[in-house]
C-alpha cells in the first residue's frame, strides 16, 4: 500500500501536524508492505526520499508557512506518485488538488481536519466571516472518502455542521523522548530556581488562541513561591522576575528536558483541536492545570491534572495552589501511565493503518504488517 500525504501545514515551527507526519511517516519506514510519500511546501522542486517538495511562496506574517496557490502543480506530483490513499492535511489549495488527483486516479481521499478555521478566523473576523467559512469547510469535507479529526469534540462539531461519518484519530506521542528520566536539575540551577519554588512551563507558538498573556498574569498572581518557563517562538519578553521565556523554536530533546525538570505545565489555550504538548507534558511525569475548553477538556483527564474555568488568571493561579495541596507528583506518574497506554504513536497508529485498508478494500488488516 502507498500512503501519499499532502499539507500545507509543515513549517519549522509548526506544531502538531508536523509532528504527526513525522512520527507516521517513521513508523511506516518500519513496514515492508508500507510506501509513503510527503507533498509539502518548499523554496524548490525537490525529491529527497519520501520527502518532495513544490515551490509556494511564503504566507505573509506566516511564520516560516508557505500557501500553495495553483492546484494544478500539487495535482499533477499526486498523480506522479500513483498512491493508493491519499490523506489532505489542510483545508486550502492542497486538498482540491488531492480531490482532483484522487478522482483521476480512482482511489480513496482522506481529509484530515485538523485546525478549526471557522472559529480561529472568526475570533479575528467575526460571526459573518465564522459563518462563511463554515459552509466551506462544509462544501470542501463532504466531498472526501473519509474525515478525520483529532478529537471528539471537533468531530462532534463537524458532524454538526453536516459533515457524516467523521471518524476521531488522535495524535500521538514519541514516549520515550518525552519521559521522567528527562529529568535535568542543572535546568532548574541555571534558571535560578530555589529548591522551594515550584517550576511551571508550557511550550508552544506565541499565537492568540494559547492566550500567553493568561500564563504571564497567573505568574504575577502566583508571586516567587513559582517560577513560569515559556518556550516557543515568537513570545514576548518576560514581563516579571519570575518568568523566564525562551524567545525561539526549541528542539524536542530541549522541550522534553525541560518538561522533566519541571513541576507541573499550565496551559491556557482555548482553541486546541488536540493540545499535543499537554500530553508530552503528562507523559514526562507532569499534571497539567489547563482551561476547560477544546481539546484539553477532553485530553487532561481527572488525575492527571486539574480544569479551570477558560480566560481566568485568578481561576487558573488557584487551580496552581490546588494542585500542590494535593499530591502532584502522583498525578504524574498517573498521567504517564494514561498516556502510555491510549497514546503510544504505535497504538494511534495501527488503527489507522486499518482504516486505510478498509478504504482501498484491502483484506490484509489488523496488525499484519511486516517490519524491515
């Protein structure tokens, strides 16, 4: 079987689409029955592997994203490839030329639904803009083999909307990169924490929806008994001395070091479709205190870390307090338990591999895959 990805939605410093393409496109270079090939954006042609890239220009203020914006390019490398699946990872230019090229080729096209475009550009825009872009999200899902989304409520939202049989694929994660024994006291010593200050931290982009500015005012709540960590690109400087922020994009082995070495992760986005770094955190051995909205009030399950109410500094600095009058580093160890257990990449994987079966009518299913 050949499995042909195309997105937009890779850039270095995209978050967990990249991520998820990655891992899969890792596990399928274990399988012998598996072929696999990625369609992204780039400066140039070019053909590394599995790996091709087609000239798109960068989108504006896109932070490093390049927007295809003729399909007839993307359509004819899909053709080139000859896949048997093809999966379209973002709702633009890319997944018409994976429709076209699907029905040319006479096989199954999957749309992966992964960001909520009409409630991120109508938080910018407004209700009028939200509404327009629902229905073409709308017109453009209906028309793929299978949807997918990352969680249940974005599936629940399509489903609404009038999108059927919207299956829910969760991401993944690389759970031994992200684990306790990450753990670096020097990190703690070179950032100048005391013994009895807690370390909190969260790691992502600066982009409206994370609501960084949430995390700064609970750090001033919070006052010296804790100390924030921020890392990601794009963040503004530290506004107190209890905050340190890490003002680029940092590689995973960085991001899970300072996991470990931290005490628990806030996260205060509202717009999260799966919240990937909240479930590296939890697998690293941390609680997570996180708003109650999107994905995250579904990922942070009860004991392996505590809700709050969303856009609420004072709400989110006593659900902090709350969490270390109970016992915080058993919640982590229960967080990775959980995330082991339903979020390995091989057990998101493997069903997805039988989905893809399914789809081109193929009876070798079920785990019967042959490694290299």
């Amino acid at each position: 079987m050949h499995i042909a990805d195309i997105t937009m939605f890779h850039a270095p410093t995209s978050g967990g689409v990249r991520t998820y393409l990655q891992a899969k496109h890792r596990h399928f270079a274990q399988l012998r029955d598996i072929d696999a090939s990625l369609l992204i954006p780039g400066s140039e042609r070019l053909s590394l592997g599995s790996l091709q890239t087609l000239p798109a220009p960068h989108l504006p203020l896109g932070k490093g994203y390049r927007f295809p914006l003729r399909r007839r390019p993307w359509h004819d490398a899909l053709v080139e490839l000859q896949p048997d699946v093809i999966e379209a990872g973002d709702p633009y230019v890319t997944a018409w030329a994976a429709l076209e090229a699907g029905q040319m080729l006479g096989v199954p096209v999957v749309g992966f639904y992964h960001s909520d475009l009409p409630r991120l550009m109508g938080d910018r825009f407004g209700a009028f803009v939200s509404r327009r872009l629902q229905r073409y999200v709308v017109d453009l899902y209906q028309r793929f083999d299978s949807v997918l989304a990352p969680c249940l409520s974005m599936a629940e939202r399509l489903q609404a909307w009038g999108v059927d049989d919207v299956r829910v694929q969760p991401l993944g994660v690389d759970v031994d990169m992200f684990h306790p024994r990450r753990r670096a006291p020097e990190l703690r010593a070179r950032l100048g924490i005391r013994d009895s200050q807690r370390l909190l931290v969260f790691a992502g982009r600066n982009s409206r929806e994370k609501n960084i500015e949430v995390l700064f005012a609970v750090a001033r709540l919070l006052g010296p008994r804790y100390h924030l960590l921020v890392m990601g690109p794009g963040m503004p400087a530290a506004p107190l001395d209890n905050v340190t922020v890490i003002d680029r994009c940092c590689a995973p082995n960085e991001v899970a070091r300072a996991l470990a070495s931290a005490d628990a992760m806030i996260h205060a986005g509202t717009r999260e479709t799966f919240g990937l770094v909240a479930l590296e955190a939890m697998a690293s051995g941390l609680p997570v205190v996180a708003a109650r909205a999107g994905a995250l009030a579904e990922n942070v399950p009860l004991g392996c870390g505590i809700l709050c109410e969303p856009h609420s500094p004072k709400a989110m600095a006593c659900t902090v307090e709350e969490l270390f009058l109970n016992d915080a580093a058993a919640m982590g160890r229960h967080a990775r338990r959980h995330v082991e257990r339903h979020f390995s990449w091989q057990r998101v994987i493997a069903p997805l591999l039988d989905h893809y079966r399914d789809l081109i009518g193929d009876p070798s299913r079920g785990g019967q895959h042959q490694y290299g």
